[in-house]
C-alpha cells in the first residue's frame, strides 16, 4: 500500500508540474520555445489545431488528481 501510495502521488506531481510547464510555454512565443526534440514534439501536440489540446489536457489532469 505504501509504495501505490507514493507511486500514485509521484503521478500527480508530475500532472501538476506539468501544468505549470505548460502554462508557462503557452505564454512564449514560438521561436522562444527552444530546440530540443522532445520539447518540440511536445508543443507540437499541445497547441495543434484549433488549440483544444491544452484544454483537453487541463480537464483529463483534473479528473486524474
């Protein structure tokens, strides 16, 4: 039980830094974002089409926590 326990809440830590990432990218502008390929990749799905992605993530993060 215990280790559910802090495997669980290392899932939420995650969630939770990961909507600060987000929000924190969201506010840069493109060419700001940087040029790693993971971190290019992830913006590229973030922010595709018409921008319900973030959205999207930020209610699935909600339900999860």
């Amino acid at each position: 039980a215990v280790i559910l326990f802090f495997l669980l809440m290392s899932v939420v830590g995650l969630l939770e830094g990961m909507q600060i990432a987000f929000f924190a990218v969201a506010k840069l502008k493109k060419s700001e974002r940087g040029r790693a390929p993971f971190a290019l990749k992830t913006c590229e799905l973030l922010f595709r089409g018409d921008g319900h992605n973030l959205p999207g993530f930020m209610i699935g993060r909600q339900l999860c926590v």
